[in-house]
C-alpha cells in the first residue's frame, strides 16, 4: 500500500504513488535535461528539503531542458498513474559551453581554427534560420575585421563536423546567425558562397565587410542535433580594387591645367557604400575611389571621353559620409561651379561590376575669362591667347552656347586725341604659344561697349565677326571706346 503526499506540486503527487530522487546541478549548470521516456512518468523537480520542498516549474511529461536552475542539489519526484507501473526516462545536467551567451562569445582570429560544441548550449533569444528560442542551442563568436585594412574584406566562414571537444560530432546541420550586437540585430550580410542556414561541411563566403566591423556570429543547431563542430574565418581581399574604400582613394595627378588626364579602372569585386542618398545610388552598386585637386584659380572639372557606362559622383573628402556636388555624371561634361581644393570622384558602374574609363581635366579659366577682366590691347601690337578652360559668356554671340562654350575679354580704346574716325583691322590667327593646342576650328568675336553686354552697331566691311579664325575682320569705328569679345581655341590677336 503506498503513501500519499501531504502536498501535491505541480505533478499532483498528492494522488498518485510517488518516488524521489535527488540530482546535483553542477557549478556552471543551469538545469536538468529529459528524454527517452518510458512508462510515462510525470516528473516534478524541487528545491529546498521535505517535508516542505518547493517546486521548480511544471510538470514534466515530456522530452524537455530546464534551463533556469542554480548550481545546487534538487530532489526529483516522479509519479505516474495510480496503482503505479515501472518507467524510465533520460537525465542530464546542462553545463552550457563557455561561450553560450552572447557576451561570453569567443574571439576568433584570421584563419585560426576554432573547435566548438552546441551540447548544452541554451537557445538564443532571437531566431534565425528557423531555430525557435525555446530548445534550441547556440554559442557565440565574434570576428573583428581590422580597421587599418585599406580595401573592403570578404570572409570566409568554414564549419566543418569535429569530435574535439564533447567527442560527439555535429551530424545534421548548423545554422548561422550574424548580428552586430547581443541584442540580436541583423547584420546585413552579403553572401555570395554557401547558405548560412546549411553551414555544416561548407564555406560561405560574407562579401564587402568594411574595415573596423564586429561582427558577431551566433552557431546554433536544432533540437537533438547538437555536437561539436570546428569554425574557421579567413580573410580574402583578393581581387577587389585597390580603391575600394572612400578612405584610401587612388589620386588623379595632374601635370598643367585643362589638360585630359585618361583614368582606367574597374569595379569588378568592388563593394557598394554604406551611405545612402548619394545622386548616383552609390550604395546599391560597386564602386571605387579617386582624389582630384582643383589648383588656385580652378572652376570645376571636365569631363569626357567615356567608355564602359561609369556614373561619376563629385564629393567632398569627408567620408562618413561624403556630401555631394552637382548630380550623377554619365556623359561628357564640365562641371564649372566648385572651388579650389580637394575632392574625391566615386565611380561606380553596373551591378557586377565592369570596366571603365574617362578623361578628366582641370577646368582653370585663362586670367582674361570674365569681362571685368578683359586684357588691353594696343595698336598693332600681336597678344597671344587661348579660349582652353574658359567658362561660357552669359550673352549669345555669334549662335554660340551660354552654357558650353568658352569666352575671353579684351579692349581697346581709340585714342581720344584722333581727329578722324578710325577704322580697326581684326586679324585672329591660330598658334600654339598658350597651352600647346591651337583653335583648329573657328573663332567667333563679340563687339560690345560694355560688360554689360550692350552690342556695340558695328559696320563690319570685310570678313565676319562670326568666321574670324585666320581672317582679316575690317570694322568701321565711329566713336572712340570698345569692348571685344571672342570664343574658342587658341589664337594670336
């Protein structure tokens, strides 16, 4: 005849034949795992002493972890249906590996292997890849990718099964999760090897980690597929552009002023940005880096003779994040409203990356660009000049662009002592003596009497205004001041 308890817990011992047992959690344990079930028992742990333990939880009828005890000693009731039957059932206590919580994760090192186990590990308290946060189990490691690295990183993950150290390998799969805090936020990882949800005997390959990232790497198996495991990550830059980073530009250097300097690149490997917002979308394709400086006098950049599609992004040196000037480039252009200093040019093209080139020059207006400006002439006296890098007249002359031709300034006074009207013989001849490229098209003269651009009536008896470039241009002059304006290529006056 068996006894009935005085209390019940949570298993209503109170009406059922009882028996106990008492079980030692270990320091470091964190409670008492349960499976293989037989006879049905129905399992309740207690603390404290009889004749008045006090309950731990529910009542266990089923393959389960308690995972919220103290090291300690725990009396285990176990009762099943009355008049009583045999049973039998599994125990262990659960020691979690030292790197179970997030906080406790394990450094790892650049291509250092790195044994493991999820035995015993507790769930982690954000799923991923499908592992629920109740029965679970996963350690964490943490890799940092050293900040001095001067491109983008791509890291290799590796996990491969091992008996190392519980004896017991890993022998279904194992499931990655890569987060940037313990607080279970994603990283937001570009995997372009492997799955990080089937990682057991695979290498899965994290692109574009910039330098200076933590990343931490949670390693997790399904209930009843926990085991030992080994994890290796290796950094790889092989391949990726020498400019990949804002940081470490590759510089554009300029031999004179309104020359074309040929840039050849590539994006193939390179990684997009991490900032948002930039004209060319540069955080959704490959890109690379160039610095550029605008000397003393400079207005802008030239740019053109493109090949391979680049889109080009003007932007100041600050990298994080850089502020743009004017929008996406994707055509020949001059861009003629910056200052002097130092810029950065981001190139990106498609989104696998590609080859690329484009010329780019230094936009520095001649001394004479700006009518305020205007250089003096004398009588019969020959001025060497050039329209190269000159910024367009706000007032058409001659049909000619307001936005993209190129206009420099001269005058000349007639002597106030003449005493008769003078008639001024215009000779515009094409040389090399300014930058080395003579005006081999046409040069086009403007007659004003002010800058305000006030078109001066001139009686034009032999040539034109409009086809000057290696002519003789008679102008009849009736009074005596002038303001001359002309575009394009290099001349002598």
């Amino acid at each position: 005849m068996h006894v009935l308890r005085v209390f019940a817990g949570a298993c209503n011992l109170d009406n059922f034949p009882t028996v106990w047992y008492s079980a030692t959690v270990p320091a470091g344990g964190v409670g008492f795992g349960f499976s293989a079930f037989t006879g049905s028992p129905s399992i309740n742990i207690f603390s404290g002493a009889c004749p008045t333990p006090a309950s731990q939880g529910s009542c266990i009828t089923a393959a389960t972890d308690v995972t919220n005890l103290t090291p300690g000693t725990y009396l285990i009731a176990v009762r099943n249906t009355d008049p009583g039957a045999s049973f039998g059932f599994d125990i262990k206590t659960i020691v979690p590996p030292a790197n179970d919580l997030c906080a406790s994760a394990t450094t790892l090192s650049d291509n250092v292997l790195s044994n493991g186990t999820t035995a015993c590990a507790t769930p982690f308290s954000t799923s991923y890849c499908g592992l629920n946060t109740t029965n679970s189990h996963t350690v964490f490691y943490r890799y940092t990718v050293p900040a001095a690295n001067t491109t983008n990183t791509n890291l290799e993950i590796t996990i491969l099964p091992s008996t190392a150290t519980t004896g017991t390998a890993a022998s279904n799969d194992i499931n990655l999760g890569l987060f940037t805090d313990c607080a279970g936020t994603v990283y937001a990882a570009t995997v372009s090897g492997g799955s990080l949800c089937t990682a057991l005997g695979n290498t899965i390959t994290v692109e574009c980690v910039a330098p200076g990232t933590v990343i931490t790497i949670a390693v997790g198996s399904a209930n009843g597929d926990e085991g030992d495991f080994s994890i290796n990550v290796n950094e790889t830059n092989t391949g990726i552009p020498v400019n990949d980073l804002c940081t470490s530009p590759t510089p554009i250097n300029f031999t004179s002023n309104c020359d074309d300097v040929t840039v050849a690149g590539t994006t193939i490997n390179a990684c997009p940005e991490i900032f948002t917002g930039s004209p060319c979308g540069l955080e959704n394709f490959p890109t690379v880096w160039y610095t550029v400086t605008l000397p003393p006098g400079g207005v802008g950049f030239g740019f053109s003779n493109f090949s391979g599609g680049p889109n080009i992004n003007i932007l100041n040196t600050a990298c994080a994040p850089p502020t743009s000037f004017g929008a996406c480039i994707t055509a020949p252009v001059d861009i003629t409203n910056l200052s002097p200093g130092t810029y950065h040019i981001a190139v990106r093209s498609t989104a696998a990356g590609t080859a690329f080139g484009f010329n780019i020059k230094t936009i520095v207006p001649p001394a004479n660009n700006l009518c305020s400006n205007a250089v003096t002439l004398s009588d019969n006296a020959a001025v060497n000049g050039t329209t190269s890098c000159a910024i367009p007249f706000t007032t058409s002359f001659c049909s000619l662009s307001t936005t993209t031709s190129h206009t420099v300034f001269y005058r000349y006074t007639v002597p106030a002592s003449n005493t008769t009207n003078t008639n001024l013989e215009f000779t515009i001849t094409p040389n090399s003596a300014t930058t080395g490229t003579a005006a081999a098209n046409d040069i086009n003269i403007g007659l004003f009497t002010d800058c305000a651009s006030t078109v001066f009536p001139a009686t034009v008896t032999t040539g034109s205004l409009c086809t000057a470039l290696g002519n003789n241009v008679k102008n009849r002059m009736c009074s005596s001041r002038y303001r001359i304006i002309y575009s394009c290529g290099i001349f002598q006056w």
